[in-house]
C-alpha cells in the first residue's frame, strides 16, 4: 500500500476508506516496528485507552523518521505541514490515511490541544537539517516540545483530571528520556552529519560539533558525551524524585522512564559513539513490569 503521490513523493494521497478494526491494528503494528519501547508500555494502558495511545505513538514514529524516509529537508517540511493541515483541519481529514484517521479521533474524543501537535511539528524541523544543536537550554526546549509534550498528552488520555498537576514532572521525564533516547542514536547521527550535544556542552568538553561528527570524534568527544549522560541523569533524578506521587492511572505514560536508567548505565560501561546500547527482551519487560505494578519508590 501506498502513501505517496506520483508528482510528489513525500505527499500522502487519499485512499479508501478502511476497516476501523484493521486501521487499529495497522497504527498498532505501525508502533510495534517503530517504537518497540513505547508499544510495550501501552499495552500496561487500560484496554479501551490503548488505541488513542497507538495513535499517538505512531505519530510521534512517523514525524520523528520523516529524516530516515525522506532524505531532503524541502520535501520533509512539506511532509510536517501535511501533518499540520490534516490536525488544524480535524474531522476526516486525512482519510485513508490510518494514523491521520486514528490520531484525529484522538484529538476529537480527548480533547487534546492541537497547539502541542503544532508545536512538535514545529521542533522536528531541526531533525531534517544538519544544523548543531546551540545550547543546553534549546536543547531542553527541544525535548519539552517532542518527547515531554508526547508524555503529557498521553497522561491526558489516561487521566485528565490528574494529569494537569503533573505537567512539570512531564517536562523532567521527557528531558530525561529524549537525552537517553539521542544518546542511543548517537552512532546514526554522526554518520549523517548531525550533531544534537549542545555546542556549549561540547565547548566546555574542548571539542566542537565539526569536530564531534567527524572520524573519532576527537579527544573531547568522550567527555562531551559523560556531560550529556550526566545530564540525561539529572533529569532523571529530578523526575524520579516526584515520580513516586504519581497515580496508578497515570504510570502507563511516564513508563518508558523505567528503562531510561538502564540504557544509561549501559552507555556509561560502553560507547554510545561507536555503538547503540541494548537491554535484552528480558530485561526490558522486568524493568517495565515492576514500574506498571509498583511504581517508583519515594526517595
């Protein structure tokens, strides 16, 4: 099946209409190939939340691969205003289309704000160019607007009269699983000229973005990259702090937070430059389970 018109590429056309049954299913495998983690943790949602969930989730995979699909960054705006015009437009907009369809019945029965979608469709735009991240505090802004904004509107399907009060501890956990998560991507990144460590954070480590992309990173890298570990940490600390407070309605939300601290271990005893860092099945299923069931400790 395909998406994409003839005289352009990267535009989705209209298809017909499809079962609602097995458009579910697809946003759902959609998730399970893009997301392994995240699909995992939805599936700890109530049973009659899950779909909303895949919707969500399948957008946040589709706008975050648009890099990886389509290699130029003209046609991959192109791709985040089709994704703009189909949420502002709501209703059937997008038909044909599984995740468009699945997501705006989302934004309709939950009453999730679209100004977020706008926001994260604003920020993905840094994904399809090859300009250095410039600061700590952008890159902040960066994972409050993607992996934050994801986590919040998730806790608003889940539970949206509990979920407002932990806006703030959103923001910590998105900061702290969207660093995890470029730290694991780190290898592809390089390899494509992208450079998302903070130039301040890599000035201090006396190295430089053109320099970090390249060869072995220079002799900076290693410590550029223990700054953003060290950084990813303490928002996870911050997070894990008040975690211990949350509601058992809305843990299935900040799950993925259950594995953050696993990967950064990981990365701490390897080279996230040279490798990607992997829990095994095993693991990530145990660590997931045990936050779903027990939740997080007070500190």
């Amino acid at each position: 099946m395909s998406f994409w018109r003839k005289s352009a590429p990267w535009l989705p056309r209209s298809l017909p209409s499809i079962d609602m049954s097995q458009s579910a299913k697809i946003v759902m495998d959609a998730v399970r190939a893009a997301d392994h983690d995240r699909y995992l943790t939805a599936l700890y949602a109530p049973a009659d939340k899950r779909d909303a969930l895949f919707s969500l989730y399948a957008f946040n995979a589709e706008i975050a691969g648009i890099r990886d699909r389509i290699h130029e960054a003209l046609p991959g705006e192109v791709r985040l205003q089709w994704w703009r015009d189909v949420i502002a437009a709501g209703g059937e907009a997008g038909a044909g289309h599984p995740t468009a369809e699945a997501l705006n019945a989302t934004i309709a029965t939950f009453n999730l704000p679209k100004l977020a979608f706008e926001n994260m469709l604003d920020a993905r735009i840094f994904d399809l160019y090859d300009d250095s991240m410039p600061s700590r505090t952008d890159l902040e802004g960066y994972c409050g607007e993607t992996a934050a904004a994801l986590i919040q509107l998730a806790a608003m399907i889940l539970d949206p009269g509990e979920a407002p009060r932990f806006a703030a501890l959103a923001g910590r956990a998105g900061c702290a699983q969207a660093m995890t998560g470029l730290l694991l991507l780190l290898p592809l990144h390089r390899k494509r000229g992208q450079c998302f460590i903070p130039a301040d954070i890599l000035a201090a480590a006396g190295s430089s973005p053109q320099e970090f992309i390249t060869g072995d990173g220079g002799p900076g890298a290693k410590r550029a990259v223990a700054a953003m570990i060290a950084l990813a940490r303490d928002h996870l600390s911050a997070f894990e702090q008040g975690a211990s407070a949350l509601p058992v309605s809305l843990r299935p939300a900040f799950l993925p937070l259950a594995l953050s601290r696993a990967y950064l271990t990981k990365m701490e005893s390897g080279s996230p430059l040279d490798g990607v860092a992997r829990l095994s099945a095993l693991r990530r299923h145990w660590l997931l389970l045990r936050r779903a069931t027990k939740g997080w400790p007070a500190l």
